[in-house]
C-alpha cells in the first residue's frame, strides 16, 4: 500500500467504523494463523481456497498450521473458544483482517489482501440477511462507489439442495465429455459448482442448467422474498442471479455478491457473502445461524479510484524550515520540536544542502510556510518566514516566539 493510497485506506477504514457503529457491530481481530483443520473442516475441502490457495505450513512442534485465507471459520472457531454464544444473541462482529490465497495474481487479485469481514451469529431473521447486505451498500456509498449491484441467490436448505444436485448431475451427466476438465472434476467432486464455470467450453450448458433459485423450498422462498423485499424497501439495488453459488461450501439460502455494473465477467467482485447456518456444527459448536459477508479493500480502492474519487492530500507538511547557517543546526531541531508540540507537522531541510535544493524541497512538501534560516537571519538570531501558498510574502520575525506566530497564523 503506497503513500499515495494511504488516504484512500484511511477512508475506507473511517467508512467500515462508521457503518459498523450505525448497525451495532463490534470489532474482532483473530490471528494471522490458525490450526489448518479449521479451514479444511469449515471452508470445505473440495474448495479452490482449500485446494489449491491455502498456505499451509508444519510447524516446529508438528503442527499443521495455516495463514487466514478467509475470516468465517476463523471467526466462528473465536466465538465458539470464547463463549459468545452465551453473550446477548445475535452477536454482530467484523474486522479487517490481512488474507492469504496462492491465487494468480493480477490486478485486483493480490496473494496478500486485506478483508473487510462482517459476521451475525445467532439468528436466522432474514432481516438480518438484509442488513448485512445494507452494511455493504452503506460503505460503498460512503466511498463514493456507484453503479454496483448486489447479485442475490438462494442455495436453500442442504436436505432440499441435495435432490436438485441430482438433478443438476443428470442435466449434465449426458454432456460430460465436452466439459472443460476444472468442470469434469467439479462433476465428481462439487457439483454445484459447474455453475461457476467461466470457461468457455461451459457456458452454453452452465445458461441451460435448471436453476436452484426457481425451486425452492416453501421456507426457503419465503425466506428469499422476505429478503428481496427487505431490499426493495431500502432501496438497494439488487437482481436475482439464478447462477450465483460463491466459492465456499458453507453456505445456505442467502448468497449474494456486489458487483460494478460494468464488470461483465465478475472478476472484479467487490464483496460477497452469504448465510451459514450450519457451520458452527462443522466446526463443533452447538446449532447456530450465521450470516457475513468479506470485502477486499484494495479492490474497493481501485473501484473508488474508477469513480474518481480523489484526495486533496499533497502535503506532508505545513512548515518546512530551511537552514544554511554555520552552527544553526540544534536552534532548527529544537525550534522544529516547539512546531510539533503545537501540533504543527514540520520537515527541516538537510543540513549542507544549498538554499535552493532546500526551497526546492519546501515547494515540493505541500508545506504551507518556509522558514529560512541563513547566516545573516542566524547572526540576528531571527528567521524569515515566507508563505508558500499567497504572493510569496516574507518577513523577518524573531526566532524566540516564532512557534507561537506561525501558529496564530495558520490559524488565522
Ligand atoms: P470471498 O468471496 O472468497 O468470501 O472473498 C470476499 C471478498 O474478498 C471478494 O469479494 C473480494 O473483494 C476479496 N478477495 C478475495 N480474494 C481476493 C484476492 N486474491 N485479492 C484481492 N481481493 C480478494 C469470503 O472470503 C467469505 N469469508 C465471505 C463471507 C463472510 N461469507 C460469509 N461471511
């Protein structure tokens, strides 16, 4: 993260402590590793996160350990270690937490990415489905993130799913040889999957498939609509998406992503969740619902970034004290100190450098004022300051009150 994306990172942050704080989250931090079995058991094993993108590591005592490729079990191994599921329910967490995937990596798409990652446990309310998604939608707005759409789906219940996945096989199973072969080990291994093919050699079969969406259970089609109507009703921007599966194993009824509208191919997806509620069990908890969402903020950078959002932030500084004066040196680090101590953010040039190299840098700092400090002003035991933002006044001031002055001015 360059200094010139700081601002945006800093906005974002201020954004996800706001919206957190208006829906009544609180702040969870787990550790940048933890046992591999939680995400084997949690994320599933036959996921491309677990299969092909965790990090896994022995440790020195044996113990396979893996670096976060994604906050859910991670979250729900803390809440179940820590008793949460005594505390009042449901209990509302997020964090941004630094993830690990073995990925390809390209633009938007890093082996490192930072997380913003919201998780409800303890209610299957499908109001609670519309919130998190209001959570998304709050912070993008709030970063100045237009034209996203939320994609929604429904996966339904496992029992209910589990006879449309046969179903989805027969569909499929006479077409097997022209697969491509990531979608012929899909077929054996998650079938549901076949549906997030973005290989060419499956669209046409992947846009014919009968839809899970369209069949739903009773509960679960009332759960979608409750949902869907929930959305409606905020406002938020949403579209069915009878192909959406998500990438990870746990989910149940609710999924959804939030995509830009001009982001034909899903690649840059901003965020994505869904509803989870048999994990907890997975993982050996008692039965819990849960619901979350992750979104990366670097990819919400470059998508600020698209829609021209910019930071006045150019300046390092708002004083910048040039000196060349034989024996200044401890008078300029002490007056700079009396500077910081007002709270004033003050870069001394490099002793020995010409005036001009050192003026060249006090232009280039964004400082406000220069303070100038040559033998003649060190003899007279006084400074010139000069204003680097009007006409380029200057004027000669004692060094003893100076901190005091340049105060009163940028204030002024
Ligand atoms: P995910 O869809 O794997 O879900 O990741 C969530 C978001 O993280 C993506 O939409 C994207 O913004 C960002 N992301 C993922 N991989 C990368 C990458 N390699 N580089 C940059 N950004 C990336 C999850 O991780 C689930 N834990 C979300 C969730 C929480 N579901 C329920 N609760």
């Amino acid at each position: 993260m360059l200094p010139d994306m700081q601002p945006y990172w800093e906005a974002v942050l201020e954004g996800i402590r706001e919206v957190t704080r208006l829906h009544g989250f609180r702040r969870i931090d787990t550790p940048a590793f933890e046992y591999a079995g939680v995400f084997e058991k949690g994320s599933g094993d036959t996921t491309d996160i677990i299969e092909k993108e965790m990090y896994v590591f022995e440790d020195r005592g044996g113990e396979r350990l893996a670096l976060t490729p994604e906050g859910t079990p991670a979250i729900c191994r803390a809440y179940l270690e820590h008793g949460m599921a005594s505390w009042p329910q449901p209990v509302r967490l997020y964090t941004t937490h630094a993830m690990f995937r073995y990925d390809r990596p390209q633009k938007g798409r890093y082996r490192q990415h930072t997380q913003f990652d919201c998780e409800v446990f303890g209610s299957a309310d499908p109001l609670v489905d519309a919130e998190v998604i209001a959570v998304l939608w709050r912070l993008y707005e709030r970063l100045g993130i237009r034209n996203v759409t939320v994609r929604l789906g429904s996966l339904d219940d496992i029992e209910p799913r589990r006879a449309y996945i046969e179903q989805l096989k027969d569909y499929y199973r006479p077409h097997l040889e022209k697969l491509s072969e990531d979608s012929q080990r899909r077929f054996a291994r998650n079938p549901l999957r076949l549906l997030d093919s973005k290989d060419e050699r499956d669209q046409a079969l992947k846009e014919m498939a009968p839809k899970l969406v369209e069949q739903l259970s009773t509960p679960a089609q009332a759960h979608h609509e409750a949902v869907t109507g929930a959305l409606a009703a905020a406002g938020i921007a949403y579209a069915v998406d009878p192909l959406l599966v998500r990438g990870l194993d746990y989910y149940n009824r609710t999924v959804f992503e939030v995509v830009p509208n001009d982001d034909e191919r899903a690649q840059g997806t901003l965020g994505g969740g869904g509803r989870y509620d048999g994990l907890m069990e997975l993982l050996g908890g008692p039965p819990t619902p849960g619901i979350g969402f992750g979104s990366g903020i670097e990819r919400l950078i470059l998508e600020m970034q698209k829609n021209g959002v910019t930071f006045d932030d150019g300046s390092v500084a708002s004083v910048y004290v040039v000196h060349r004066a034989e024996g200044a040196g401890a008078a300029v680090f002490a007056l700079a100190g009396e500077l910081r101590e007002l709270g004033i953010a003050t870069v001394i040039g490099e002793t020995g450098k010409s005036m001009k190299a050192q003026m060249r840098g006090a232009n280039h700092s964004g400082a406000r004022f220069a303070v100038i400090i040559g033998d003649d002003e060190w003899a007279a035991r006084q400074a010139v300051l000069k204003d680097l933002a009007g006409e380029g006044e200057q004027e000669s001031l004692p060094l003893g009150n100076l901190a005091t002055t340049i105060r009163a001015r940028l204030e002024a």
